[in-house]
C-alpha cells in the first residue's frame, strides 16, 4: 500500500467521497493524490472535487495602493478573534507598506526586510506580533501589481481580489468596470482569465474525465462515437464558461458574458490579468475534538 489512513482522510476532505471509495481510488492510483481524484471525477462520485482548497484557516486578506501599484497579501492566525486585533491588523497594514516601498519579490525577502530600526519583518513577527497575541502567525503570500487595476475586499479580509488592464479611452470609466470584475471574480471564483489562458494539458485532462463519465453511464452505452465526442465538447464549453472570469455570465448584467459587458462598458478597455487571493485556501485546518480536550485535561482519558 503506497499511501497512509491520513492520505484516504485528506481525499475524502477533498472529494466529500465516503472512505471506502476514497481507499479503492488511492488503491487504484498507486497512492498518487491527483490520480485518485480523477479516478473519482471518472466514476461520478466527485464533482470537480468540489471541496479542493476550501478548507478553512483563519487569518486576513489584505489590499493596499500606492500610486500605481497596488499589492495584496494573506497573513494566517489560528483563530479568527486574532484575526480581528489592533496588533495583527496594524502588522498587516505595515507589511503592505513595506511590500509596496521596497519591491521585495518573496516571503523569503519580505521576512528579511527592515520592519523598523531595530528589528527586521521576522524579528518584530516573532517578537512583538506572536508574544503579544499568543498564537502561531505566518506570511504566507503577496503579490505586487503595477498600472492600471482596480480591488476588492470581501468579508473584512475573507477574499481580495485585483483585476488589471489597458485602457486607450477614460481611466475612471475602465477602473470602474475592473472594479465591478473584482466583484465577479470574489463571487464566482475563475481559475483563468479567458480561454486562451487555460493550458492545453488541463483541457485534454478534462477531456478524458468527460468521457469516462459519459462512458460509465449506461444510458450512453450504445451511442456512437461521433454523438460521445459531441456530448464532450458540449461539457468542455462549460468548463470554460464556468472557470474563464471574461467567459463567465455577468453576475450584474442580463444573462450577458462578461466580456460582452466590458465591450458595452468601455470598448476600448482591454483586461489583462486577475489575483484571487481566499483566506486559508488550501490549508488544512485542525479540528477541535472540544470533549476529547476537556476529558484529557480532567485526567479522564
């Protein structure tokens, strides 16, 4: 057996799938994670691994401009009371001044750079941050953007999101429709920016998870193959309304793209990029057996 208790636990986390399924998978993938997902998403048992990266962490999403630049950063707590201090809010609001001031291009440099005269980022983090609040605290990611853009945040820290672009026409009218983009990207996820963004190898993934699906259904048991690749390409086009924030309906409009939307909005607009950062995606969070503590600390277990 290539693969552990815990590795069927986090597959199941992933998928919502039952254990013994999850087991079979893995069993099936040679311990491989990813396989075993598609194995599932082949049966019909996992619906785009509905659940991939939405396991909670607590923490902060934060935004900030200056001049032209603005950057976004995600700084995890354990707990959301922290979340919501004086000191871990003022250190997030610090750090995206330095990020914005220095240029650093990683968490690595971020954490090297000078909070203030006596200490460096990770001196006053571990010193200051951690002591006074009593929780484990890390920065986990940032991102710079320069030109034009335009952000969100949702949730007081929830999910940020900056959308970039190219305008020829009025600034404010094309910050204004990159503005209503961040909404839509906060609220329907994208991956990709458009169709021309999503890699050739994840469509032939999708491709065959299609298929096999198709195949495993009875009902299509005697449709020819021509009917089967059609019934593909009908499931691929949704992949990309679906995941391609300028292919996706509107979420403010009348059942119109949100390209057809920026085209009406502000023609001579081009939008060229989008950061999506979620609070705590794809970090596991530890679950709290409340009476399992109680028991252990009154010496009963």
């Amino acid at each position: 057996m290539n693969f552990t208790a815990k590795d069927v636990s986090d597959l199941r986390a992933q998928t919502g799938i039952g254990m013994m399924e999850c087991k079979k998978a893995l069993t099936e993938a040679n311990g491989d994670m990813e396989e075993a997902v598609k194995i599932l998403r082949e049966k019909g048992l996992a619906v785009a691994a509905k659940k991939a990266g939405r396991i909670a962490a607590e923490g902060k999403v934060a935004i900030k401009a200056c001049g032209n630049k603005t950057a976004v950063i995600e700084v995890n707590c354990e707990t959301d009371f922290a979340a919501k201090t004086d000191k871990f809010v003022e250190f997030i609001d610090k750090l995206l001044d330095i990020v914005l001031e220095t240029g650093v291009a990683d968490v690595e440099a971020l954490l090297a750079a000078k909070f203030d005269a006596e200490n460096t980022v990770d001196d006053y983090l571990k010193k200051e941050v951690i002591n006074s609040i009593g929780e484990n605290i890390s920065i986990r990611r940032f991102e710079v953007v320069e030109g034009l853009n335009s952000s969100y945040v949702h949730g007081g820290g929830t999910i940020g999101v900056i959308v970039t672009g190219e305008t020829t026409g009025d600034e404010a009218v094309a910050k204004e429709v990159l503005k209503n983009l961040a909404l839509q990207a906060a609220a329907m996820n994208p991956k990709y920016l458009d169709r021309e963004s999503v890699p050739a190898s994840v469509i032939e993934a999708e491709k065959e998870i299609v298929l096999a699906q198709i195949k495993n259904d009875e009902k299509n048991a005697n449709k020819p193959e021509a009917v089967l690749e059609k019934m593909v390409t009908g499931k691929v086009a949704k992949y990309y309304t679906e995941n391609c924030l300028m292919e996706q309906e509107y979420v403010k409009g009348d059942k119109e793209t949100v390209a057809k939307y920026v085209a009406g909005a502000a023609k001579e607009l081009k939008v060229t990029g989008f950061i999506r950062f979620e609070k705590g995606e794809g970090i596991e969070k530890k679950e709290e057996d409340y009476a399992a503590e109680v028991a252990k600390l009154a010496g009963t277990k």
